[in-house]
C-alpha cells in the first residue's frame, strides 16, 4: 500500500476547465473577438496559459503580442478561480478513503502557487492536503522531478512509496523520473497529441475511485 498519494490539480483533482475558458473568453470579448467554444479549450487546460491563448488568439510564446495577453489572462483568471470549479466526481470520496486510512495526499501542479494555493483553500482543501506545490515553488517545474521530490521532502516519504496521478504526459514523466508509481487519469483534459496508452504510466484509470483498488486492503 502506498504511503503518500499526490494528484495533478487542473483535470486530475479539480475541473477547472470551466473558470480558464471563462478567463479566455472575458479576455477575447476585450478584443472584440467572439468566445472560442468550450469543446475546444478543454483539452488546453493542461496546457494552461499557453493552451488557451494558443486557441483563442493563435498565439504562441515566442510572439510580441504573447507577454501581455497572458498578464492579463492571468490577471483575470486571479478574480474567477473558483467559481465553476469543482472537485472531479468521486473525489471527495477517495480523499476521504486517503484521510480514514491515514495515507498522506498532496497537490502538485504547474500551476503558479500565487493561483494554486488561493484556489486549493477555495476548494476546502489546504488544511487537509500536506502540501501544494506549484510550478515556480522548485527551479524546474514537471516534467523534471524536482516538485514531486520536494513534495515527498515535506511529506516524509520515500518517492517509492508514493503514488502520482496526472492528466497529461509531462505528469508521467515526472513521476517515473522521481521514481513513483504513475498513475493516467483519462478522465482529464489529455492535451498530449500522444495517445493516453503510449505514456507508459504504470496504471491507466477512468474515474477516481479507481484509485482505490491501488491502495490494498484498508
């Protein structure tokens, strides 16, 4: 059984595909553009500022016009964090199996701490989660190793001994180069071009309760 269990937070712990195209869209109707179709921002969310001006305004980093857009995205997305978001369906009940089972369970994500943790305790989360760990708390963010390392650091538990759940492939790699046991949400946003069953996680699951078959006997 695992000893620590630490969860991607955009498309593996929360759905927070709703708030993001809100931002995208409050920012295009700025510019006198019309709203970009939920359908197709979901699957950026992974992708996160990049992901969604990339949809909205086919915008890439590298381009003049890209600096300032996301300033302002990020801007007011700060003001809409949690206002559609919610915790995946069956979520509150693996959280609750990890605390009655006294399993440790975290948050790693590359999203910004400035918006992470703010959107964490907005979910009631921060008192019960042994940390959250943003994509600017260590030098590099995932698909390096160094956050979820430092996650167990905090946590007191051996990387081997601990699960990591992500949504996109950079979660996979990290995890496997921190050398955790990986675990693929299908149910999330899935913005790879990769295929979901050639990222060689160790455990693909399509809802979150799943879970719970990894964690033995309790």
């Amino acid at each position: 059984m695992p000893e620590a269990v630490f969860f991607d937070l955009d498309g593996t712990l929360a759905d927070t595909a709703p708030d993001l195209a809100g931002t995208l869209n409050r920012l295009q109707a700025e510019h006198g553009l019309a709203p970009s179709p939920f359908e197709q921002l979901r699957p950026q969310v992974s992708n996160g500022v990049r992901g969604m001006l990339g949809v909205g305004f086919g915008l890439t980093p590298d381009e003049p016009a890209y600096a300032g857009l996301a300033q302002r995205f990020l801007s007011l997305y700060a003001e809409f964090l949690c206002v559609e978001t919610r915790l995946f369906p069956g979520m509150t009940e693996l959280l609750d199996q990890l605390d009655e089972r006294g399993i440790t369970w975290g948050i790693v994500t590359n999203k910004a701490e400035r918006l992470a943790k703010p959107l964490v305790e907005a979910l009631g989360l921060a008192e019960r989660s042994i940390c959250t760990i943003g994509g600017d708390t260590t030098a590099r963010a995932k698909p390096f190793p160094d956050p979820l390392l430092y996650a167990c650091r905090i946590a007191g538990i051996a990387p081997t001994s601990s699960l990591y759940i992500g949504d996109d492939i950079r979660d996979i790699v990290a995890g496997k180069a921190a050398g955790m046991r990986t675990v693929a949400a299908a149910y999330g946003y899935l913005g790879s071009h990769q295929p979901i069953d050639t990222w060689e996680a160790d455990t693909i699951i399509e809802h979150p309760l799943e879970i719970l078959h990894l964690l033995g006997k309790s």
